[in-house]
C-alpha cells in the first residue's frame, strides 16, 4: 500500500512522464537548447503547425510543458553534477601544477613567467621596485627586472646608432 503511494507521487512529481510522445519530444527539443521558432519548424515538418508565441506559452509558468521541462531540467542537473565536480577537482589540479611550472620558471629567471605570476596577483613592474620586502625571491626578481631593463637599454642604444 505505501509502496503503491510512494509510486502515485512520485509520478505526479514527473510531470514529464505524464506527457505523450510529442510532448516528450518538444520538451527535449526545448531542454536540447532549440528556440521556439526551431521548435515552431520542427512542429511544421511533423504536421503539427503552431504559433510561435503559442510555444513560448507552453513553456512559461503554468504553461502546457512548464513543470516537465522544469522537472527534466532539474533531473538533467543531478545527473551532470557529480561531472562537474570532477571536472572542477581536475581544473585545480592543473592549475596547481602550472603555478609550479611558472614558479619553478620565475626561479630560473625567466622574466616573462614572473611578470605573469606578478600580473594575476594584481602587481605591476613599477609597484615591485618599490617593495621593501630584501627576503630572496625579492631581491631575485628585482635583479631580474633590472637585468631586463639594462638589457632593453642596451638595445635601445644600438638600434638608434
């Protein structure tokens, strides 16, 4: 008896299985990311000739499809969720071995790489001259910001003789 109540409301919860094979489809057409005029053509091809604003009715609150696309829509979304999640851990895992790859850089002197990292922490070239911070990656990236600039003078000075 319980079991047979637990099946009632969970069907009249899917509203999407309550639907006919039409209703199912525009609603996955809908879900699929169609815009009703995409919806309104498909419809003619079957011989099923609706309104645009007709379609955009059926799927507003209270319209014809409004719970059924809500309800696969959420559906949808605990599905893909546990992706996302490994999706997500995957992206910082990677992010935390490019900050080695470019500190392991700055460290080698690569200059591009520390103003990169610099950059993304919201520093500029002439903010980090000024820093009094004398730890050793600082003096180390202020050495490498002068021997840039020297050589970029140096540069300079050739190209105009």
């Amino acid at each position: 008896m319980n079991n047979q109540q637990n099946q009632q409301n969970q069907q009249n919860v899917n509203s999407y299985e309550a639907l006919d094979k039409l209703g199912k489809e525009i609603v996955v057409l809908k879900l699929s990311g169609l815009s009703y005029q995409s919806i309104v053509e498909y419809l003619e091809k079957i011989g099923e000739k609706r309104e645009n604003q007709t379609v955009r009715e059926w799927f507003i609150n209270g319209g014809k499809y409004y719970e059924a696309y809500e309800f696969m829509k959420a559906k949808r979304h605990e599905e893909i969720e546990p992706e996302f999640k490994a999706i997500e851990g995957q992206i910082k895992e990677g992010a935390i071995d490019a900050i080695g790859v470019v500190r392991d850089q700055v460290k080698r002197g690569n200059l591009k790489a520390a103003m990169y990292l610099l950059k993304l922490a919201g520093f500029e070239v002439e903010q980090i001259k000024n820093i009094s911070d004398e730890s050793e990656e600082m003096k180390l990236l202020k050495e490498i910001i002068e021997r840039n600039e020297q050589r970029s003078s140096t540069t300079h000075q050739i190209i105009q003789n």
